[in-house]
C-alpha cells in the first residue's frame, strides 16, 4: 500500500481483524455483483470503499426517475439520459474510489454468458430480482466453488444468506 491508501484505509487497518494484510488481500480480490438496483449499488458502493480491487457489475435496466430514491449510485442526469445501470455505476464508483477497477456488463447473465461475465470473481453478491437468475449464479457457484451471498428486500424485510460451496447450504 502506497502513502495514500495507508491513509484512506487507515481506520480499516486499525481494525485487528483485518489489519494491513486484511486490507491487501481486500485490494487483490474480485467481487461480482449481479443486479445493480436498491440492493445491488449499496453493496457496490460499499465495496469501492472498503478498496475492493476489482468490481464487475452485471445489469441490464436503465436508470429511471423511480430509481433515484433508493437506488445509491444514480442522480438526476443518469435518469435524463437513460444510461445502463452498470455503467451509471461504474461512473459513480470512479468518483467514489478511483483505485478501483469496475467492468460495466449491460446484459443479463444467462446460461450461455455466466462464465464468461463472472470470470476471474472470488465471490458474487446477489442484487437481483429473480429467482431464476439466483438459481443460476447457485449452480455456478457450486460447480466453480465459488461463494456468493444471496440478498433480497421488500418493503422493509430484507434478507441474506452467504453460501460457501461445500461448506454451507445453498439453493
């Protein structure tokens, strides 16, 4: 870690559990979050600034006006112009933290693109809205043993649920 991110992650490092080496290994690893609305820009955002090195972002919407209230990452002129989630986010994110990478993917993930879009991740963050989709990043993880967190909310649940393959549950 260079001077200025001693300083930007000096209260994480402070932290025993984590410390100095908690946080290179943050900065080394690869996070996939598929679905960037309410769930999914509030992981990423938090991610970016605990210095995750890498961030790919999956979604195929748009921003729209009904987003901007809950969803993290957008602002009045990504919902004018229409841009793709994913690539509103990566835009914030750069913002956010500029030392992390972000691979924007406007697309949805699908049997024939999962491996290809989810590539290289050491986990995966649930931020969709369909269990269609949930199934599929499941039979993924367990088939590549790769982790990934499963998370919904509805009106004011929310729920989550880390599955570590061969370790855990899953769906």
């Amino acid at each position: 870690m260079d001077e200025l991110d001693r300083e930007r992650y000096s209260r994480q490092t402070l932290f025993k559990p984590l410390g100095e080496e908690g946080q290179r290994a943050l900065r080394g690893s690869v996070a996939a979050i598929a679905g960037c609305g309410a769930l999914g820009s509030f992981q990423a955002a938090a991610l970016a600034r605990a210095g995750v090195g890498r961030l790919i972002l999956i979604d195929r919407d748009y921003v729209e006006w009904s987003n901007l209230q809950r969803q993290w990452l957008y602002d009045e002129s990504d919902a004018e112009a229409a841009l793709p989630k994913a690539v509103a986010a990566a835009r914030a994110l750069a913002r956010i933290n500029s030392g992390v990478e972000t691979t924007a993917v406007v697309a949805d993930l699908t049997p024939d693109n999962i491996e290809e879009h989810l590539a290289g991740a050491h986990v995966i963050l649930d931020g969709t809205d369909n269990f269609q989709t949930r199934y599929l990043i499941n039979d993924f993880s367990a088939t590549f043993a790769i982790p990934w967190i499963y998370g919904g909310a509805v009106a004011s649940y929310g729920i989550a649920m880390p599955v570590l393959p061969g370790r855990t549950a899953c769906f």
